[in-house]
C-alpha cells in the first residue's frame, strides 16, 4: 500500500510558479500547483512509506530554491 500526502508550501514572493514546475518535477510528485491563500503551492505526493515519503521532502522539496517552509500533510483513510 503506498502513501499519499499533501504538501503546502510557502514560497518567496514572486517564486510560486517557479516552485510548482520544480517540485512538479520530482518523481513522487503526481501533482503541484500555485495557490492563493496562506501557502503558495500545494503539491500532492505518493511514495512506497512514509520514510520514504520524509526523504522525499527533506532531500529534494525543502531544497528547491525559493521555498521558505514546508508542511506535509499525510492522507488517511478513516
């Protein structure tokens, strides 16, 4: 069973764009798209773990230029 989640990104001003076609580039990423609102990007992610799916964020989202904070939001099924 893989797991999904919700990534809300804040970003630089004038950097949302540029972030989502980053972070919608990762392999993993399935969606990224600029937002208005309190986060400037939300991107939707799946990996095989939620190990995984931390290494993915840490080592590849919160290193994209532009990007001042991150919060990752796992889907559950209830």
């Amino acid at each position: 069973m893989s797991v999904s989640a919700y990534i809300l990104i804040q970003t630089e001003v004038g950097k949302a764009a540029d972030v989502a076609d980053a972070v919608g580039a990762i392999e993993g990423v399935v969606t990224a798209e600029d937002v208005t609102g309190p986060y400037d990007v939300i991107a939707r992610a799946q990996s095989d773990d939620v190990d995984q799916l931390g290494r993915m964020v840490v080592s590849k989202v919160q290193l994209i230029p532009g990007i001042t904070r991150t919060l990752t939001c796992p889907v559950v099924r209830l």
